[in-house]
C-alpha cells in the first residue's frame, strides 16, 4: 500500500484543520473529557480553531523539526486530505504523536499507513529514539493499529492505556 504521502500545510491550507476538528463525528473520539483548555468542547469533542489563531499555531508546529513535526495526510490519487498526523517531544527520549483521519475516510486502512508514514518520518528523518501515544483503552481500532505498528503497551491505569514503540522496535518491522 502506497496510496498516502504526508504534506506539511500552508497557512491558508490550515482551513482543512479547522474543518476537522470542528466537525462531531471525526472529533467523537474526544467527546466527554474534561479536557480543560478554552475552545474545547466537551459535548461534542470539537475543538475551536478560529483563523486568528493559525498564525501562531503554525509558527509554533511547523518548521521545528528538531521538536516537533506536523503534517497532512494527503491521498496521492486525487491530493485529498483525509487527516492529519504529528510528533512532538514530550521528554529528552521520548516523542508524543498524535493521528487523526477525518470520520468519512475511517475503516479503509489510513490509519495504519498514515501511522507508518509518521514512524518513517519520526525515526528516520527525525532521529527520534521514542515514539508514545495514549488513548482510552476502549479505542479496539486504535489499538489494532497501533500495535500493527509496532507498539508495545508500557501501562495501562485508570482506561487508559501508554503505548510506545522505540527506534529498534522500528527496525525490525
């Protein structure tokens, strides 16, 4: 499969961002958290993106290669974005990422290959050593992915579950 490649937006691209993370069905997976931070919604786990804010955002996640990465999912047949994907540093070894395909692409086997574009990315142009992610352990479809992938569960407390895949786990899959 070699249907996706990965585009870091401009600016003015940044309105798909906020088509997604304002529409209910691609964000249910955030729904109901108290995740307390102004412009989040906890109803219907949207999150606020208005274009006053696109400058600093992008200033701050794109162009950080060192800290941070953030890029499209992008369908090479057509240039459709169906999502988006990103690592940041959370630690001095260990990176955080974070994968989102919009709800109308979901169940046709993006996840995986965006998270595989991700990973190449991260370990191979990055020099990442540690890749992390969490989630609620009910997430069935993130957690086959991910562990397609090549993540190992590290801790699991409270239903919620820390995965991690290292730079030689990358190697060897």
């Amino acid at each position: 499969m070699n249907r996706l490649e990965l585009h870091v937006p401009t600016i003015e691209e940044l309105d798909y961002r906020q088509k997604i993370m304002s529409d209910p069905e691609t964000m249910s997976y955030n729904k109901g958290y108290d995740l307390g931070f102004e412009g989040y919604h906890s109803d219907t786990g949207c999150i606020d993106f208005p274009k006053s804010e696109w400058r600093d955002w992008y200033e701050y996640f794109v162009g950080c290669e060192t800290e941070r990465f953030y890029a499209y999912v992008r369908r090479k047949e057509d240039g459709a974005f169906i999502g988006e994907v990103n690592v940041h540093r959370g630690s001095d070894e260990d990176y955080d990422m974070g994968i989102l395909i919009e709800a109308k692409y979901r169940g046709r086997g993006y996840s995986k290959e965006a998270l595989k574009l991700l990973l190449k990315h991260a370990f191979e142009d990055m020099g990442v050593k540690n890749v992390h992610n969490v989630f609620e352990d009910e997430r069935d479809a993130a957690m086959k992915v991910h562990r397609d992938c090549g993540f190992r569960e590290v801790r699991r407390e409270n239903g919620i579950i820390h995965l991690m895949i290292t730079s030689d786990d990358y190697r060897e899959i």
